[in-house]
C-alpha cells in the first residue's frame, strides 16, 4: 500500500513535529463538526440550515462550533448588511480540502460499520448507492439525511 509508504515517510522526516492524523481529528474530531461540515457541504448556508440538517444540537454548541471552524480558517463567516443582519457561512479552501477525508470515512463506515448505517445492515459500495440512486428520482443531495443519533 502506497498510503503506507507515505506515513512512514512523514514519520521519518527529521521536520516531522506533531502527528499529522492526530492533528486533523483536533479539528474534526469534536461532538457535530462532521456533521456540521456535512451540511456545509451540502450547501447550506445560514445558521438555522445548518441547525435543522444537523439536528437536535443544541443553537450554543452550532454557534461555537462555527467559530471554532472559522477560528481554523475552514469555514468563513460573512455579514451582509441591512435589516435583518444576514449571515452566511461557507467553506474556505482549506474546508474543502476536508472532502476527500469526510468521503474516505464515509466509505469505510459503508463497507466496516454496515449494521449501524444500513437499515439492511449489509456492506454496501460508494458506486452501488449511486447507481441505485439513478434508477430512482432524486438525487443524492435531495435525499434526507440521517441525523446524529439516528
């Protein structure tokens, strides 16, 4: 495995400071911050989007987590002025980049956690979702997401 290789390599480097993996789940890793970045994702945008496709998180914990993302840099926060003060959220470049590891955990859990994320409970693939998903009518950012705790 390539992957592998590379760890190592990062590992053995003398520059190598703290641990790279450890790092990003201080970032992630905290209570709704997937789910947050989830929702971001996905394309909302305004506090109480984020808040009803999260679900039953409580607004103080939504609005601390999003400072502490915005802390980060990995989400920017944007007031737009008038009456009512409008604001908006958004992923920046280095929120975006956390994709291909949201997607990556997201593929283990559908072929290693089967029983908690699949009504059948049996191991299924990235590509047989899709295809199961183009034989039916919507699309997979319409489709209802489950929330935490569900």
């Amino acid at each position: 495995m390539q992957e592998g290789k590379y760890l190592a390599a990062i590992y053995a480097d003398p520059n190598h400071r703290s641990c790279p993996i450890e790092q990003t789940f201080r970032i992630v890793g905290r209570r709704w911050t997937v789910l947050i970045l989830r929702e971001l994702f996905f394309g909302a945008n305004r506090f109480v989007q984020i808040e009803r496709g999260v679900g039953r998180i409580n607004p103080k914990v939504l609005s601390n987590r999003l400072r502490e993302l915005e802390d980060s840099e990995i989400v920017q926060r944007r007031v737009s002025p008038g009456r009512p003060v409008q604001i908006e959220y958004s992923l920046t470049e280095k929120g975006r980049n956390l994709l291909p590891l949201l997607y990556s955990a997201a593929k283990y859990s559908l072929g290693n956690c089967p029983d908690v994320v699949f009504k059948d409970a049996k191991p299924h693939t990235p590509e047989e979702i899709l295809r199961k998903m183009s034989l039916g009518s919507a699309s997979p950012s319409t489709r209802g997401r489950p929330q935490a705790g569900t």
